[in-house]
C-alpha cells in the first residue's frame, strides 16, 4: 500500500487519480503508523515552501518522514521540502537533499511562474527506466532546486539556467516537475517508482 502524505499541501486529487489509473493501492494519510508500515510513500504539494513546511510541522511528521527506509517521492513542494532551505519564505526544510531552493532569476521573455511542458535531461536513475532522454514533463512553479552533485538525477533548463528537475539520494526520490500530469511519459516514471 502506497501512503500518500496529507499535510495540507494540495494536489493529492490528481495523485490519486494517477494511482487509480496504473491499478495501484494507496491511502491518503496524516497519521505516522500508517506511512511507516507503507510499502512506498508520496509526498505531493503545490503552494508556498514556508506555510507547507509549517503544515507537516504540525502534523508531527518531521521526524517520521526523516526516518523512512521505503521509497519516498516528493512532487514539487515535496521535493523543495526534502531540500536543505527553501527561499520561499527563507525557511530550514528536511535537508534530505544537498541543495537549496531558489527563485527562478527574472529574463527577457521569460515568465514566472515556469509554467508548462519541458524537456528533462541527463536521466541517470532507475526512476527514469524506459524513459527517453528529452521527454516532457509538466511544470508549474516558481522556484527550483540547485544541482546538487550526485543528487540530481534529470535536468531542465530554463530562465537563467539548469535546475535539478529531480534528485535522489538513498531511498529519497524527488520531482519538480509533476508526474502525475506528465501524461505517458508521467505513468511510467511513477510505475517506475512504484516498482522500486
């Protein structure tokens, strides 16, 4: 059974749907002994990093989620909350991954938030099994992840640069981007995981 996190963070409908269509069993869940003794756990999210890292505060769920040994994935805010600090609000975050979460810097012609379809690159996990290098995924947010040296496992460019669109460090997973509105190519990375 897949626990998906309810910290008040949003986006759980569209997760839950995912599931429901690659036949999956999950259960959306607060509570600390239902997501240890799951099988894989998500972390979804939309909204700001500071009031969603104050929501899973509240829940208690620092500490349980710090300690999982299944596989986690995080999904937007999920993934920027597995960060070390998010400048969203300038606040301390779980500090699974080595990077920190910044504002997308302002250019000409390019809009803030990123919002849409890109292309991820450099795929380097068994999360992007069958997977073409160069498929797109669906964006929407405003502040990105560092590249985090060993962590980052897909890339994407945009604005002033390449940000790390996921990371992986032991049996932490993360995406910017969300799987669950990715289309084809979103199934197979959360069957992916699921399969981990």
């Amino acid at each position: 059974m897949i626990a998906i996190v309810d910290y008040k963070a949003g986006n759980l409908r569209s997760v839950e749907n995912a599931l429901q269509r690659l036949g999956a069993a999950y259960q959306v869940t607060s509570d600390p002994e239902t997501i240890i003794r799951a099988s894989h756990v998500i972390m979804p999210g939309v909204g700001e990093a500071s009031s969603a890292m104050e929501n899973l505060k509240a829940t208690g769920l620092v500490p349980v989620i710090r300690s999982l040994r299944q596989p986690v994935l995080g999904i937007c805010i999920g993934l920027q909350l597995m960060c070390s600090y998010s400048e969203e609000g300038s606040v301390p975050c779980l500090g699974i991954f080595d990077a920190a979460v910044r504002r997308f810097g302002s250019a000409p012609g390019v809009k803030i938030p990123h919002m849409g379809w890109n292309t991820i690159e450099g795929l380097e996990s068994p999360l992007f099994r069958n997977v073409p290098e160069g498929s797109f995924v669906y964006y929407v947010h405003s502040y990105r992840p560092d590249i985090a040296e060993g962590q980052t496992i897909a890339r994407t460019s945009y604005s002033e640069g390449v940000f790390s669109a996921a990371l992986h460090r032991d049996n932490f997973f993360g995406t910017q981007f969300h799987p669950e509105k990715s289309g084809k190519v979103g199934a197979r990375i959360i069957s992916n995981f699921i399969e981990l």
